[in-house]
C-alpha cells in the first residue's frame, strides 16, 4: 500500500509521539509498503528527503499558535500527496492538519492514531470541538495505544465501535544486553551503588519535582536523565534540599550503549508525572525491555494502563512524594521484589510492545479498512 502519514513532527526531532512514528513507519516500509510521512519544519525552509526507506516532507513553518505549528502550504500538500496515497493516517493531536483532512474526497480511507486529547490549550477547546468532531466522523478507524485512552478521553467515548487497541512498541535490539552497555551498567553501579532511574523531558507535568521531594526519604541514589526548561530550578533544588550526594543529574545521554546501560545498572525506573500531559510514557516499555520495574502514578490517562498493578510495576497516587519514596524504598530493600517485577514487565513487553506486534498488528487494521473502503466505493457507483 501508498500509506501518507501526518504527524506533528518527525525523526530527527524527538518525542514519544515522534519515535512511535519513526519506528511505524520504517517497519512498514521493511514490510513493502510505500511510506510518506508529511510533518511541519521548525523554520521558515520546508524539505524532502529519504530516511531509512520513508520520504519524509517538511512544511514550510512561519510560526507557532496556542502550540499547534503554522504550515500555509498544508492543504495543497495534503491533497497532492494524498490523491497518490491508498490510505491516510493522521497522528493527533495535531488540529490544523484534522481540519485539512476534512477536505479530503471521502473515497481516500482516513484513520488515526490517538495519542492523546489536547490537554494544554482548553481555553480553545469550544472553537476546536466541533472542526475534532468532524474529523472522527471522517475516520475509518481510530487507534489507541491503551484502554484508557478511551476511558479517559473527552471525545473518544463516543466513538467506542471505531476504536482499535493496537498498543506501541519499540525496537528490543537496542535494549538487549552486551559486553558494551553492561560494562557501562558496571560503572554506574559502582558510581551510584543501587539507583532509581529516571527518563525524560525536564518540564513540569513529569513530577521531577515530587521526585526530589521523594527522595528526602529515600536513603538510595536518585539519577535523573534528560534535558528540558527546569534544569535550572532543579539544580537549583537539589542544592537546597542538600540532595547532592543522592540526586544526579546527567542531562541528555547521547551514547547508545551509556544510555542503556542506565537501565541495565538501575534497580527500577521512576515515572512520577502528575497530569494527564503524560499520556503513555514509553520509557516504561524501555524498562521492561531491559527486565527492570517501573514506579508510576496512577493518572487519568494510558500510563498506569501499560504495566499491571502490583505485577510489573507500583503505583502511586501523582503529586505524593511520601507515597513515591515508600514504593521506591519497597523495591530497593525487596530483592525478590524487584526481580519478581523484573521479569513480569520483560514478559509483557514480549506479549504486547514490540515493535514488530505493533507494526503487525498495524498492517491488520489498513488492509481490513483498505478492503472495507473498496467494498463502500464499489456499492456507491453501483447506486450512482
């Protein structure tokens, strides 16, 4: 099949939403299909290049509003691109390019993927409901990651019998151990001794705060990987909550077998969000890849639906640090515990987070629309 996909962004930007798309779509071009992502630039020059078999086409960019990126060339790029395409997938939320599907001609079968609603901006939510409405009335099917995204979400359940659960997964050959990142497991074991881990964006809805919180009473290492606004004031933090011989603050690690190796020398991943921004977490597949328990929080949105309570990972309720620190300390003083956990989250990663089952499954779901589309059309010119 020709599959346009329409996303916010693309690799080399990164994000959760974006690593999904990349790994998406490059697994379906492995599988044949002809894959066009089309994306917005991050300035005022558009592009087209190939990347690992997908053409990846940037819109030229002149600004951004309330978030949502401002492409002026976008309905005219849909179109071309689409009139070529067998199927298009729009990634939400992403408002500008849900109103341009609109225009489609209504035989180019439109589907989504539901990441999450548009949490930040509610202020616009009345002006933009009814253009979103549309857009799911458009859609041949719409999928989702987990359960919650339907339960939880303003809109979707309305459209329980269009929705499909086809989870996201990553690629297991980066996380796997070798020589390479265990000996890096082996140095940071070492540095920190036994430490929770934390991945991510430093921005507020991550709880990196409640974390530090957390670990005024925690008597393990806290190390924290990642880069974003807060760095600043978190620093700032850890130096007035005289947390610096237990809190670490790496920043961004770029080196594939260090960054592994965090996971591999860690004794469990630490998620602590506190809004709904947060909407799955992939981090958490990482760490079950690497066989490791994840603590979370229990918010109203996919991530407490990706583990299983009390089996692959701990729970705790956003915003109590208290509750945080005694999930931790539980791991840290339970070995059995952690191995325990360990080892159920890597069984469920295998059953439900690859890559190659996300891309499969994905594959299902356009051929059964594809079919269900040609079967509509075929009916409507008979009528005609």
């Amino acid at each position: 099949m020709k599959i346009l996909h329409i996303g916010k962004y693309y690799h080399p930007f990164s994000g959760g939403m974006e690593s999904v798309v990349k790994d998406l779509c490059e697994g379906l071009h492995l599988k044949g299909h002809d894959v066009t992502v089309l994306c917005s630039s991050t300035s005022l020059k558009g592009s087209e290049e190939t990347i690992n078999g997908v053409k990846v086409v940037r819109l030229p960019r002149v600004g951004v509003l309330f978030g949502q990126n401002l492409n002026p060339t976008i309905l005219k790029k849909v179109h071309e691109l689409a009139k070529e395409a067998d199927l298009v997938h729009v990634h939400c939320p992403n408002p500008l390019a849900e109103m341009v599907s609109l225009t489609l001609p209504g035989d180019i079968p439109v589907v989504a993927t539901y990441h999450s609603d548009v949490v930040r901006q509610k202020f616009l939510l009345k002006l933009y409901r009814r253009f979103f409405k549309g857009f799911l009335n458009r859609t041949q099917k719409i999928f989702v990651p987990t359960k919650n995204h339907i339960k939880f979400s303003q809109f979707l359940p309305d459209y329980q019998e269009k929705c499909e659960i086809i989870p996201f997964g990553i690629k297991e050959a980066p996380f796997t151990s070798n020589e390479n990142n265990l000996t890096c497991a082996r140095k940071y074991r070492k540095k920190f001794g036994a430490y929770a881990l934390f991945v991510g964006r430093l921005v507020e809805y991550k709880g990196v705060e409640v974390l530090l919180e957390a670990a005024k009473s925690c008597s393990q290492h806290i190390v924290i990987v990642g880069d974003g606004p807060l760095k600043g004031a978190l620093n700032q933090k850890i130096k007035e909550l005289k947390l610096d011989d237990k809190v670490s603050l790496l920043g961004k690690v770029k080196d594939q077998d260090e960054f592994v190796g965090l996971y591999h020398g860690c004794d469990m991943l630490v998620l602590p969000s506190i809004t709904p921004n947060e909407n799955f977490g992939i981090v958490q597949l990482e760490a079950m890849a690497c066989s490791k328990p994840v603590v979370t929080t229990n918010l109203k949105s996919g991530v407490p639906a990706v583990g299983e309570k009390g089996k692959t990972c701990l729970i705790v309720e956003p915003g109590n640090s208290l509750q945080l620190a005694n999930a931790m300390t539980m791991i840290f003083n339970n070995q059995e515990l952690k191995y325990k956990l360990g080892r159920a989250g890597r069984a469920r990663f295998e059953d439900h987070y690859t890559c190659k089952g996300m891309i499969d499954s994905q594959v299902s779901a356009y051929k059964r629309v594809k079919e269900f589309s040609t079967i509509i059309s075929k009916h409507g010119k008979k009528a005609a």
